[in-house]
C-alpha cells in the first residue's frame, strides 16, 4: 500500500529493457548520439511540429532552466501560490533566472484564473522601473491539487499572457496523466492552447531520470543549450536519458502507464467516496487528496499504508477538515496494483 508518491515506484519493464538493450558499445557523448537524434525526432512527431528538445534529470531542472530562457531584467514569473516552482524547488526558479521574482496567485482547485493572473500583473506594469517587468507565466498540468486545465482554461490563461506579451510555461510533470484525462493530442495540450515551452515530465510515470524542456518556437531555445550547460544538466551519456524515452514512447507505454495510474486513482477515490468519505479536490489525474478520520489515517499507518498528511489550503469550510479529520495525499503510478487498492479501502472501512 504505497501510495506516497509515483516517484516512490520504480521504473517500468519498457523503460528498464531500452536501458538495456543501449547500453552495449560505444555512442558519441553529450547528446551528439544517434539515439539522442532519433528521440528529439520522435518529439516532433508526438507535436506535430518541430519543437526543440532538451533533456535534464529533474523536473525542477526542466522548470527552471524553461524559466531561465525568458529571464529578463527585474523579471516577474507568475504561477499559482501552491506550485512546485513556488514551494518545492529551493528557490531554483530565482537562481538560474538570475534573480526573478516569482509571484504566486490564489485559486480554486489548484489553478489560476485569467483574472486572477491579469490582476496580479497589473502590480507590474510596463514602464515602471521600480517594480519589475512581467517576464513569464507557468502553469501546471496536472496541477499540484491533482486537477486539470481544460484546454479552454489554458487558451483563455495564453490570452491574459498575450496581452502582456509574456509567455506561458507548463511544468508537464505529470503532462501523460492530464493528456489521457482530457483525451487530447500533446498538440491540442501545448502549442495549439497556446504553451511556449513544456517541461514534459517522464520520471513520474515510469522513467528513473528522463525530463525534457520542449520548445514550440525553436528560436526561442538559441541560447538554450548554453543555459542548460552552465546549469550542470548535460549529460555526457545523454543516450541512457533517451533510452529511457525509447521504452517510454514504444508501444504507448507512455499513455498505458497514465490510464494506469488514473483509474486507480479514480478507484480510490470512489471507494472513499461510497464508504461516506470526500476529497479535498476533484480527482482528474493521479493524485487523491482524501479527508479522512484521524483515526482511519493512524489504523493506515498502522497497517503499512505510505502517504502523507496534506496542508488543506483554500478549501470552503463544507470540505476543509473538521477537528477530528485530515486531509491526506495519495499519488498512484504504473506500479500501483488492484491489490493496494482494496487493501486500503477495507482498513479504511474497518477504521469508520
Ligand atoms: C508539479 C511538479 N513539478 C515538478 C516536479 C519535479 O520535481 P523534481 O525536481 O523532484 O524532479 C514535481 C515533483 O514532485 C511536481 O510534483
């Protein structure tokens, strides 16, 4: 019953026979391999476009250095007050942009508003060297409350961007779980709403270390490869990343391993739901924020059961824990079983 976190699982048997099957004999070094080439190629089929590609180790890597190819003097970057950039990259955003400033914005669900975001550039407007400029806004699908942006939402977020001429970053770490839920192409989820760079997350949803930054406008990434350099994030046996994509992209094991991942989700959250129970927020991916007991949490514990206690921030009173709840963050992956699921839904019965 481990449900702490989809990096707590392992790789996938795809991911991990690719590594094998690349690692004989010798390959050019520093992303010039053939391997390298044929999976940047693969990327702008995935898009229907030529994008430009960038492999890192981490999320916060792809995120920040993303960030980084639009820093501008005094620049402000703008995401939701609970994202990743805002709270669990050490101030990573702010060092490899050279100083900005990341703005966070309140919203429902884990997601921003174009009002919202239009509100809060207008602290920074064009011409007043005190505050700052407007440098980027970034939004994450699936966002850290485990909710999804329709493509709607993302256009209508690109405008409010548009209008102050900055543009929209999406931290993909989990990107496969929101595309199988929302059923579109990665196109449809990126350049077509209006996405300028991605951080396309892999390592969550069954690679050990494969990112990338993915541009829509291969201009824009000219100077990248230095930043990516200067940031200590070329690899030298830059092939075993693409291996990894390699197994991660054949056969679809991508998308197979998200639908995964989400029905088991889904499955969760509808035990808890038929046993009485609620969740903090929808749940659209692969994240389960459920407000339990707190005695059903200690009897979880007790029987073996890894998550985590969760700040409730933002919730109505109707949902937000009472005295005797908690809210707790369940994440599932390729890796998560029928079995855990059952297990964890018969201690939490037994624990009414
Ligand atoms: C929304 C989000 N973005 C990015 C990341 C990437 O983080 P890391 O640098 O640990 O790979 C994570 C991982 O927890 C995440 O949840």
């Amino acid at each position: 019953m481990n449900f702490a976190s989809d990096n707590w699982a392992g790789a996938a048997p795809a991911v991990m026979s690719a590594l094998t099957r690349h690692n004989s004999g010798f390959a050019p070094a520093y992303g010039t391999d053939p391997l390298t080439d044929r999976i940047s190629e693969k990327f702008n089929e995935i898009f229907e476009r030529e994008v430009a590609v960038f492999f890192v180790a981490t999320g916060s890597a792809a995120n920040s250095l993303a960030l980084a190819a639009y820093a501008r003097p005094g620049g402000v970057i703008f995401s939701h007050s609970d994202a990743h950039i805002q709270v669990d990259e050490c101030n990573c955003p702010e060092f490899m942009t050279g100083g900005g400033k990341l703005a966070g914005i309140a919203g429902a669900d884990g997601k921003i508003t174009p009002q919202g975001l239009g509100e809060a550039m207008a602290a920074y407007p064009d011409g007043v060297v005190h505050h700052g400029q407007v440098a980027t806004v970034s939004i994450s699908q699936a966002t850290e409350s485990g909710t999804i942006y329709t493509l709607e939402e993302i256009a209508a977020i690109k405008e409010t961007a548009r209008s102050r001429a900055v543009p929209l970053h999406m931290d993909g770490a989990r990107f496969a779980n929101a595309l199988v839920t929302l059923g579109c192409t990665p196109a449809d989820m990126t350049w077509k709403a209006g996405v300028d760079v991605l951080s396309f997350g892999a390592t969550k949803n069954g690679c050990w270390c494969a990112e990338a930054v993915v541009f829509f406008d291969p201009e824009a990434a000219r100077e990248f490869e230095y930043l990516r350099k200067r940031g200590g994030h070329l690899f030298s046996k830059s092939r075993f990343v693409a291996a990894q994509l390699d197994g991660y992209f054949e056969d679809d094991t991508w998308l197979a391993a998200a639908g995964h991942a989400n029905e088991m989700a889904a499955r969760l959250a509808d035990g808890v739901r038929n046993q009485g129970g609620r969740t903090a927020w929808a749940v659209e991916a692969n994240e389960v924020f459920p407000i339990l007991k707190r005695r059903q949490f200690e009897a979880l514990e007790a029987a073996g059961a890894k998550l985590y206690e969760w700040p409730a921030k933002g919730l109505s009173s109707n949902i937000a824990p009472a005295g005797d709840e908690v809210c707790l963050r369940m994440v599932t992956s390729f890796a998560t079983t029928e079995e855990d699921v059952t297990a964890f839904l018969k201690v939490l019965s037994e624990a009414a």
